[in-house]
RNA sequence: UGGGCGAUCGUCUAAUGGUAGGACAGUGCCCUUUGGAGGCACUUGUCUAGGUUCGAAUCCUAGUCGCCCAGCCA
C-alpha cells in the first residue's frame, strides 16, 4: 500500500473508536495469530464518491497500522443495476486515491460456495422457498409496532425446499414467483430477522457472470459470507447497517464459518454536497452535469477532473475523523486541506482572467525584456523562470479603480503600486469608450525599480500581476463555485426537490483570459497556483492550441471580506 | 407508537473517573514583492434533571432531542 508514512502517523495522533477496536482485538488474541483483514466492498452501480473517500482510507489505513491486509471487493449481487463501467472507474479512484488492494474480488465470486451454503441450510431446517408473492410478503412482515405473520410454506418439508431451490437455480420459476428465505423469527422486534429474504429468482445478464444464474443472493445473505471466506476479521460499514448485524452473525454462526465480526461507523457529510448516488445519478441523466467526472461532482472523478488532489482529500478524511455520530462536515475544511497542499507544491504563474489593458508611456515602444520570477516561493528547488514584460500589458480589470473606495490599495488615478517581479508603476489617465468604460488605463513606470524594488526605499501598498499584451495567450477559464447553494441540499421542503437547490452560478465560463506564454506547454492534470487569484489545473477538454484551464479553489480572498464588510 | 444507534466550541473530533484539547471557521495584531502564505493572540462547548464519588464529559436513573429500520436494493 502506498500511503505516506507522515500520514499515517498523523492518523495515530488523534484517538478513533474503531482503531481501538482493533487494537483490542490483536492484545487479546481475538483471531489467533490471523493477520488483521479489511476490505472495501462497494456495489459498481455508480461511480465512487468523496463519502467513499473515508470508507477507502478507513479500511485501508488501519489495516496497514496493523500490519493488515485490505481487499477490494465487488458487492455485485444485483445484476440489474451493475455494469463494467462503474468497476473500472471503482479500481481507478481507489489507485488514484493511493491504494493498492492485496486483492480484487467479487460477491460473485461467491455465487457457487452461497449456493452451497444455503441447500446446508435448507437441510438444516434453517431456510425455506416462499411461493408468496412480494406484496404479501410485505403483508406478512408486520410493522414497527406489530409482529408478523408466518408464511403458510413456511414449514413445508426440507426435501421439498430442497426440489424448489434447485429449480429455481435452474430456470423453471419466473421472477417473483418464490424466493429462499431463513427461516428465523417473525415476531422479531428486528425486521431483518423475519424471515429474510436470501435469494430472489432474477433472469437478467450479469456484468460478470453473464447468464450463469437466475437466481441471486440478497445483500445480507451475501456480504457476510464473503467477509467469511475472505477472513476479513473487521468488517466496517456504515451507521445504517447496524440493525442487520444480528442477521449478519446468524448466518455465519449458522453455518459455522469463520467468525467476521461488522463494525458501524458514521458516514461522511459535507455542507453544499450530495452525496446520495441516486441523486448523482440523476442530475448525470438529467444532464444537470457534464457527466460523472464534471468538476462540480463530488466524485472522485469529478474532484481529479477539478483539481483535487488525493493527498488532500486523504488529509481531509483523516482530520475529519470517524465517530458514530450523524454530522456534517463544513466543506471549508475540504477546501482548506486542498489549499494547503496546492499552496506548497503547485507552481506559480501570471493569468489575467478578466483582461484590462494597461500602456506604461514612458517605456520604449517596441522594447521588450525577461524578467526572473519565482516558480514558488514556498519552494526554492522549484526554480526560476523568465516572463516577457513591454510597453502594453494586461492586468485585472478588478486591479483598477477610477474612484478607489476605502481601504482599496490597488491602481487609481495618481496611486503607485507594484507590478509583480517588474516595476512600480503610477496611474496617469484613462481611455473611455461611448459607453463610459474603462478600456485602457496609462501610466508612467520607475525604470529604477526593476524587479520590484525601488532603491529609495519607497514602499507601495500593494502588488499587482500582469501579462505582456505581444506575448500572452488567450485561454478558456472555467470558473467553478459549489453545485448547490444550500449547505444541506438534500434537506428540501414538502413537495421541493434537491434540484432546486441547485447553484445556477455554479460555473462561469471566461473565453478570453490572458495568459503568460510559459503556460502554453502545461499539459492537461498540470496544476497551477494563477497568483493572487487562484488554483487552477489544465481540462483534458484543452488543444495544443487552445488550452481550458478548470478554477479548483479560488485563493482565499480578504479584500473581498473587507469590501463586503464596507457594504454591509 | 416497537427495535437499534447517538448527543462535547458555529462545524468535525479528542479526553476511556483526575487540568475539557486539536482542526476548520471567526476576530485582532505582526509580517509580507501574491490583500496569498506565514507568525502570535483571542472568543466560543460537555442536551436537561437528579444520583454515585474526594473528584463525572466519562458511571447510574429518568427525561429531551436527533438519525436509522417495514426492498424480491445495497
């Protein structure tokens, strides 16, 4: 496994209930001299999101401490909703996010040995086939308050379970004509231990298995056997799971396998985010995004696409921590670890997005030169690199101000400030056109400040970055904000729908940024802190002409706090 | 109204009968060739009521509030 030895020692730092779990287990011996076995197990019916973020790193980081092993499992058992697609992308996320499972199984893998062991219990007495329909299944289940009722096939004779079973497996029953159940209690305060369901006659074509079986165990019959024969010895789920482990240890007890215990811990929430995969997939079908990988998704695909970076999104999980508590996580923290990283690794350039254009008058007309500007000053092995710098340059057009309001350090008429790396410059004038706006702004230029400094010692309030108009490029930006503008989305009022949570400025697209000329030869995953404005990185979707660059974070902002102070 | 689980700064999370701590957010100051980054400081918390104890966030009792469960989904 690939994981940081920093990481997880910070991992240690702080105290998890689930760690201790285990660590109790391995004093006590609970398992033997068996080495400490995880796995993650999701069901490849949608793509993997940054909830299932905490479930990888959970599993696969306390396995590690212990000198543990983690699998990555398919929980594939219901052919209908399954598909290549989403195991493909399953095994790429988890390896992105820096893991590396001992093995890559299937529930599916199972089918014969599940198989097996339910004719075992049918033999046992322990399990029968059901000729009730869904509906009056449903009936007979009772509610929260009342028992349920017993099926009238409920003691019908092994031999006869055993005929039906086996016709079942072979095809001679329709879908939904009868189904395998244990045989367990239906008077249980627990629903699940009413006779549940264990395998349901289903003809469709599975991703795997193709047309082999027609009949397919149900999530509980399944998950824990696989646990079983996989000697996982610390099966984590979620908080939701947790009414299902009576069921869970009464089949493995009943067949007398290898004791997996289930362990529950909280799901991960975080404010301005969905992370329901029915809704994902909803707003991909109903084109609200691009696709699963759209830079607005919480999917890890999504977040690669934006510019997330897996040692933050592990950082973030990690910090974030496991509880058995229903919360939800403030999404500044994620953009917080995301900064942190991106501030000390991504490398520096100039980008004006939104382009005003600036003449210096007293600079030589068709002069040019380099001037030398680190490629991040967090990291001085980063190195240094040359940026063309002439008469016509662009800058922000948030960077000049005709009437300056209070406590406003940049350009205005008469003010001097800093162009990054070059030199001090002073407003002079402004050019109008009919409609009133600004279209150029000229200033008169220091030559004795080159670099950034003036020998007399002057100080000025603020700095200023730029783009040489002869040399820059142009480049798409795509400027992303969160997907929906309520912190708990899925949080609608009677008869609302999460849709209408949706941020309708969730993207904003600048066809015409202007870029400094080195930025021509990122490549796309390249990532990049646009000074004073913010990360961002190169979309597949760019051309060696025209590159796309996605707005991961903006950086953090304290004008913009001041001027919305001042407003308020 | 049955069963299960839970409740600690605004948010997430530690403290496992012995000083309520960390992170994020917020506030102020310092520093700064990114109004970035960084440094320093500050503010805010044990659901309620009883009880046990020298001592309770932790144990007990009773409440309150929240989440989950009635798929042939996982």
């Amino acid at each position: 496994m690939t994981i940081h030895s920093s990481e997880s020692q910070d991992s240690r730092t702080s105290s998890n209930f689930l760690r201790d779990i285990i660590a109790e287990d391995v004093c006590t011996k609970k398992y033997g001299d068996a080495v400490i076995q995880t796995r993650f197990p999701p069901e490849p019916n949608g793509y993997l999101h940054v909830g299932h973020a905490k479930a990888i790193c959970i599993n696969f980081i306390l396995a590690d401490e212990f000198g543990g092993k983690t699998n990555l499992r398919f929980d594939d058992t219901n052919p209908e909703k399954e598909e290549q697609e989403y195991v493909d992308s399953i095994q790429r996320d988890v390896r992105w996010l820096g893991f590396e499972w001992e093995r890559l199984c299937y529930a599916s893998d199972y089918f014969g040995q599940l198989y097996e062991w339910a004719l075992q219990l049918i033999r046992a007495g322990k399990a029968y086939v059901d000729d009730l329909s869904a509906e009056e299944i449903r009936q007979h289940r009772g509610t929260l308050t009342e028992p349920g009722k017993e099926s009238p096939f409920r003691n019908r004779a092994i031999a006869e379970n055993l005929d039906l079973f086996q016709r079942m497996k072979a095809g001679e029953f329709p879908d939904g004509s009868r189904v395998l159940r244990a045989k367990i209690d239906m008077a249980s305060p627990n629903l699940n231990m009413r006779d549940p369901v264990m395998y349901r006659i289903l003809h469709a074509t599975h991703h795997r298995t193709g047309d082999e079986w027609c009949i397919y165990p149900m999530y509980d019959y399944a998950h824990g056997q696989s646990d079983s024969v996989e000697r996982v010895t610390h099966s984590m789920c979620s908080l939701e799971f947790a009414d299902h482990q009576p069921l869970y240890r009464w089949f493995i007890e009943n067949l007398g396998i290898f004791p997996s215990q289930q362990i529950e811990f909280d799901r991960l929430s975080v404010t301005y985010t969905l992370l329901s995969k029915r809704k994902l997939l909803q707003l991909v079908q109903e084109k609200r995004v691009s696709g699963w990988d759209d830079p607005r998704m919480p999917t890890l695909s999504g977040m690669r696409r934006r510019g997330f970076t897996p040692e933050a999104l592990r950082a973030f999980v990690l910090t974030a921590g496991v509880s058995r508590t229903n919360g939800i996580v403030d999404i500044e923290m994620l953009e917080h670890f995301q900064r942190d990283d991106l501030n000390r690794r991504a490398r520096r350039a100039m980008a004006v997005l939104r382009p005003l254009k600036l003449v210096i008058d007293n600079y030589p007309e068709g002069q040019q030169e380099f001037v030398e500007v680190a490629n991040n000053p967090e990291d001085p092995t980063a190195g240094t690199r040359q940026v063309p710098f002439s008469r016509e340059i662009y800058i922000e057009q948030d960077d000049f101000r005709e009437v300056p309001p209070p406590k406003y350090y940049r350009l205005s008429p008469g003010k001097e400030v800093r162009l990054r790396n070059a030199y001090f410059i002073t407003a002079q004038s402004v050019i109008k056109d009919a409609t009133g706006s600004i279209v150029e702004v000229h200033c008169t230029y220091d030559p004795a400040s080159r670099g950034g400094n003036s020998p007399d010692g002057r100080k000025v309030k603020s700095t200023i970055h730029w783009v040489s108009t002869a040399h820059a490029i142009s480049a798409e930006i795509r400027l992303y904000d969160k997907l929906f503008s309520t912190p708990d989305p899925g949080d609608v009022p009677e008869g609302g729908s999460f849709l209408d949570n949706l941020n309708p400025a969730s993207l904003e697209i600048l066809a015409d940024a202007k870029l400094e000329p080195s930025l021509a030869e990122a490549q796309a995953g390249d990532q990049f802190q646009f000074e004073r404005v913010g990360y961002f990185c190169v979309d597949p979707d760019s051309s060696e002409i025209r590159k796309v660059f996605n707005r991961t974070l903006p950086l953090k902002d304290s004008w913009a706090k001041i001027e919305k102070k001042a407003g308020a």
